[in-house]
C-alpha cells in the first residue's frame, strides 16, 4: 500500500516560500542631521543558528579585516506536526483535471499538518535589529496567508497561514573588551499547511448529464411530477478546460411516473 510512488515537493516548497518572504529586507543608517548614508540588504541563509554563533568565537580575533557580515537572518525547518483540529473525512475524495493530459483525476482529501520554523536575526547594532523585527510584525496579526502552489499537475493552489507564535531577544555577549556581541531575535513561526497522497485516474468519468425532477409536494413517494429540468455541455464531448455552455431542457408531466437512474427510464 505505500510502494505507490509520488513526491508533490510540498514541504520543499512551504520552506522557500517561508524563505522568500524576509529575503528583501533592508536596513538604513543615519548620519547626526537624518541623511542616509548607507543602505545594507540583510543576507539571509537556511541553517541553525548555532552554526553562525559558532563562528563568530572561532572567528575572535577582531584585527582580521572580515569576519562574519552582520547584520544577517537564518531560518530552519524546526518540526512537522499533525493538526487535528482542521481533519476532514479520511474517504473525502474530489476530482481534478490534470493540466497536462487534460484528463480527469481522482484525489483524496489533503492531510493538515504544522510545519514549525525558527527565524533568526544577527546583529552588531541594536538599532539594526529593531529596524529588521519592526519591519515584519506588523504583517503578521498574528497570521500571513502565502498562495502555494501545493500539487502542479492538477493546479492545486491554497493559501497557507504562516502564524507568528513568539518574539524572542538575547544578547550573546560575556567576557572582556575583545569578545565580539551578537545581537539575536528568535522568532518562531507555524505554517499550516496540507499534504497531498498520491493522484489517481479517476475511473468514473466525467458528469455529462444532469436530471432534476420537481414535484408538487414536498412527500416524493405520494407526490406526482410536475417538471423535469435536463442539463448538458454543448458541445457534449467538452472538457473541463474547453470553452462549452450548456443546453437545457424543461418538460411538463401529467402522469405519476419518477426517472430511474439504475434502469434510466421512466417508471
């Protein structure tokens, strides 16, 4: 059962997506009279903080011209974690149309997870820290929706919340006049996204004629017909994807007979 093969790169597109949103932020130093005098994008790179603290005291000598460039952002994929409150019917299914063969699929119901992430903010200055932390809170109140593009072959796009859960500050700094301080903010993010199974050709086809029989009475077994409403594509051989109308037919009874579907005739 689980040697069906398929790799929908969800959890890989979630963390770039997490990523692209603080990958342009910028920050600005003054001079004593308000004039800008320089602008520094912030890097930002996937990995621990732990790595980058570890070297800045590899890195202690200060009289060497470059060190580590600070200000700088990493962030981390931290945890993967079911979410029972947003289950849906485990034998849910609906359908989809492949966007490359055009033909109909069958797909189960996506399963809710929380992915965790870690980002953090480096640096030297105060200033330059606050300016970073100011420029994404505000956006977060206390969730950002990011539009994912969660299954390409049938163009299943959601948007995911991305849920700012805590801010956090420490200042990375013991010893004497030639230890090097770090300034870091921790903020901790949920993104609440879904994982898709494996998309299935759905043999049953597509819906190419509706029949809706109105009565008198709200009591179907005792009422009598009145009005039978018919509905189908124009042309008949239409695809989703296809630009088709439809025709509709309307028929007036007199008689007590209801449609059978199994048999496909009046009885």
């Amino acid at each position: 059962m689980l040697g069906t093969y398929y790799y929908h790169e969800i959890i890989r597109k979630t963390i770039i997506a997490f990523g692209t949103l603080f990958n342009d932020l910028d920050i600005h130093h003054k001079d004593g009279s308000g004039n800008t005098n320089s602008v520094i994008k912030v890097p930002l790179a996937y990995g621990p903080a732990q790595k980058f603290l570890a070297r800045l005291e590899q890195q202690a000598n200060l009289d060497k011209p470059v060190q580590i460039t600070l200000p700088r952002m990493s962030f981390e994929m931290t945890s993967i974690e079911y979410d029972a409150s947003r289950k849906t019917g485990i034998t849910q299914t609906f359908r989809a149309v492949d966007e490359n063969t055009s033909k109909m699929k069958k797909v189960f119901m996506p399963v809710p997870y929380n992915i965790g992430f870690e980002l953090s903010i480096f640096c030297k200055l105060n200033d330059d820290a606050l300016q970073i932390v100011e420029q994404i809170l505000p956006y977060f109140q206390p969730a950002f929706n990011l539009t994912i593009d969660l299954v390409d072959s049938i163009g299943e796009k959601r948007d995911i919340p991305v849920v700012l859960n805590s801010v956090g500050m420490q200042d990375d700094y013991e010893g004497d006049f030639s230890t090097r301080r770090a300034l870091i903010y921790t903020l901790q993010f949920t993104a609440k996204t879904y994982l898709f199974g494996p998309v299935a050709d759905n043999p049953e086809g597509l819906i190419r004629k509706v029949i809706v029989d109105m009565y008198s009475d709200t009591n179907t077994q005792t009422a009598k017909r009145e009005v039978r409403y018919t509905a189908v594509p124009d042309p008949i051989d239409a695809n989703p994807g296809d630009d088709f109308g439809f025709t509709e037919t309307w028929e007036y009874f007199g008689d007590s007979k209801s449609y059978s579907p199994t048999q496909q005739t009046d009885i």
